[in-house]
C-alpha cells in the first residue's frame, strides 16, 4: 500500500466519522446544544448521519460526497456567510473545509479500502 492511497481512505473514513455527530447533534442535542426544531435541520442531519456512514464505508462516495458538498456549501451560506466575508469571522471555517473535502471525495474517489472499491475489482474495473 503506497502512502498516497493509504492517506486518501483515511482522510475519508475521518471525514465521514466527524461529519456523523452533527447529525445527532440535530436531532438529538449534543454537547449542550438542543436539538433543532424545523424541516431543514431535520433534513441536514439525516444527510450527516446517513451520509457521513456512507463516506466511512466507501459506499456510492462520489455521489455521496456530492450531496454533502452541496450541504456544507448551503449551511456555510444559511448559518454563516451572513455574520461576515471570512470563515475566521463567521465560524464557518468547518463548513467550509467539509464542502472542499467533499469536494474532493467527488472528484477523486473513495480511495482503497471502500466498498466501491471492492466492487470495482470484482467488476473487473
């Protein structure tokens, strides 16, 4: 396993792993923060728990990391991009970094250690 390869799944299973609590943060309260009435928060945190153990497990990624892309991309302007230009400012940094993460995911693949990559060599691709 070359370093490259083995970096890349790693930095998608943590990804996935971190985005997951936000999720349960929603709908749940976490970390003395209640839950979030409403339709979008209930909506973003079945994309973050369903959607962060899809990108753990590498399981259909790009189209995953896609959806989640454009869900960090929506909260960062719904939560934050109001507040003030910069991320520093705004606290929408981890927004920010997720939706580039996911972004990256989308464009490159879950990397080794993935289902979809499983699927791959059986498929013979």
């Amino acid at each position: 396993m070359h370093w490259p390869s083995a970096t890349h799944a790693l930095l998608r299973i943590m990804t996935g792993f971190l985005f997951v609590p936000h999720g349960y943060q929603k709908l749940f309260g976490l970390g003395g923060v209640g839950p979030r009435d409403g339709t979008l928060p209930l909506i973003a945190a079945v994309i973050e728990i369903v959607g962060g153990t899809l990108i753990v497990l590498g399981w259909q990624t790009r189209w995953v990391a896609f959806l989640c892309s454009g869900l960090m991309a929506a909260a960062y302007f719904i939560a934050h991009g109001f507040n003030a230009f910069l991320p520093l400012l705004n606290r929408g940094e981890t927004a920010v970094l997720y939706c580039f993460v996911f972004l990256f995911f989308w464009a490159n693949g879950p990397g080794p250690w993935s289902i979809d990559s499983l699927l791959a060599k059986r498929k013979g691709g």
